[in-house]
C-alpha cells in the first residue's frame, strides 16, 4: 500500500501476497524541504524495526548544473528560440517579477485524502510536527482505495518531487514505495495528484496496526513533509 502505505506509483498491496497471505518484498521511487531522516531508517525504535540503508539512495544523480532564481532563467540566452520555447513551457504563466529571486523553492502539502469507491473520502488532517495521533484511519481489508493529495508551489521550480513511504508490522517491514510526482514550477492554484488505485491484503495476517513513514522530497533531498503515524485495516470499515 502506498499510502499507509503512503501519499505517488504504486506498491503491491503492503507487500502481501493476497492468496497467501504471506508477506513479500516489495521496492517502489525525489521533493525539495529541510532534511529530514531516510524512511528506511527506523524513526522510533520502539516501534520499527532497523533498516538497512535503501540500495536506490547510493544511485549517481543527474547535475543539472547550479541552481538560479526565476529571473535569472528568465533572463538567460534570450536569443535562443528553442530555449525561449522551453522555458515558457517549463513556465507557463508564472509572472517572474512576483516570486522575487529566492533560489530555494517552496512546497506545501496542502491536504491528504483516501478514495474508495461508493464511499466518501477520508480526509486526513495534517498535525505541525508530522505525528498524528492514534490510528490515523482504517481501512477495510480487500477493498480499492487511493491516495490523493494537494500541494503548492512558490519562490522557484521544485525539480524531481517524489513521494517515499515506508510500512512495518510487528517490527518488520512489508512495504517500501518511492514514486517520481514531477517537476513542478510555482502558480497561485494548487497542485492536485492522485496515486493509482490499489487493494488492500486480505486475511488474519494482514488485519492489525501498522507502523509508517512517509516523506515528500526533491531532487536535492530536501524533506518538505515527513510523517510518522499508525492505521489499522480491519474486517469492515470503521463505524461513523
């Protein structure tokens, strides 16, 4: 599960096998913030088991050669045709004089919901230190559900958002996503994205509480929101 599994490309349902309930392996795919720690390393040992480091983490980085403000792009080799055309592309109708010369970019995670058919979304509330509190929601076993969220972007361009998550059960880890979202130039509307749909294991091993972590970074690894929290999947959904 990507969602609690986590906030972008799919994982194979926690990691479980649906016939079999046995657990597998499963590997999943950067946004831009203050750092913050690896979602393969175990925030609270209490809780989660230790993590070797991620095999994907030591990848060579594509340089794309230093970081400029909006206006300095905007102002570069501006009789080149083919680059005007790219950069009005990459753009679009950002009015460079407002976002000012900042270099670092500004992402927001504006909201986090779970769809699932002929139900209504549940919404998640998004705590200021990243931990809500108790189960953050449940979900029914064996049922279709996806996470969507809303994001913004100001100051500059977010290059290589990806969003990265993490599960455990009883100190073992069952799923493991990272999924490339885009790149991402800043506008006054927000950003919506909707992870693909997936289905939830089934079965007296996959009910119970689960432990995650998910993270939206950048390309540079800068960590915009990380969060820690607990879900439950259980025989039926949770009673109103």
């Amino acid at each position: 599960m990507s969602l609690a599994v986590g906030v972008a490309s799919s994982s194979k349902a926690m990691g479980f096998d649906e016939k079999t309930g046995d657990e597998k392996g499963s590997k999943p795919e950067s946004v831009t913030g203050s750092s913050c720690l690896d979602p393969e390393t175990e925030p609270d040992s209490s809780v989660y088991a230790t993590e070797d480091e991620d095999d994907e983490d030591t990848e060579t980085k594509i340089q794309l050669g230093p970081q400029c403000t909006l206006k300095e792009l905007s102002e570069k080799d501006k009789d080149d045709e083919s680059l005007r055309r790219w950069k009005e592309q990459l753009l679009g109708s950002v009015d460079v004089n407002s976002v000012g010369e900042t270099l670092d970019p500004e992402v927001k995670i504006l909201n986090l919901a779970i769809k699932s058919p002929g139900r209504n979304d549940i919404l998640l509330p998004i705590p200021e230190n990243g931990k809500p509190k108790g189960p953050w929601f449940t979900l029914k076993e064996g049922s279709r559900y996806s996470l969507k969220f809303t994001f913004s972007v100001s100051n500059n361009i977010v290059s290589g958002l990806k969003y990265k998550n993490a599960v455990w059960k009883t100190g073992l880890k069952v799923d493991s996503t990272k999924e490339m979202i885009g790149t991402f130039s800043p506008q006054a509307e927000p950003y919506t994205h909707e992870m693909p749909e997936e289905t939830t294991p089934s079965g007296i091993l996959a009910r119970g509480s689960y432990s995650a972590k998910t993270q939206f970074l950048d390309d540079d690894n800068k960590c915009y929101l990380e969060l820690n929290y607990t879900f439950e999947i259980r025989k039926d959904w949770q009673s109103k």
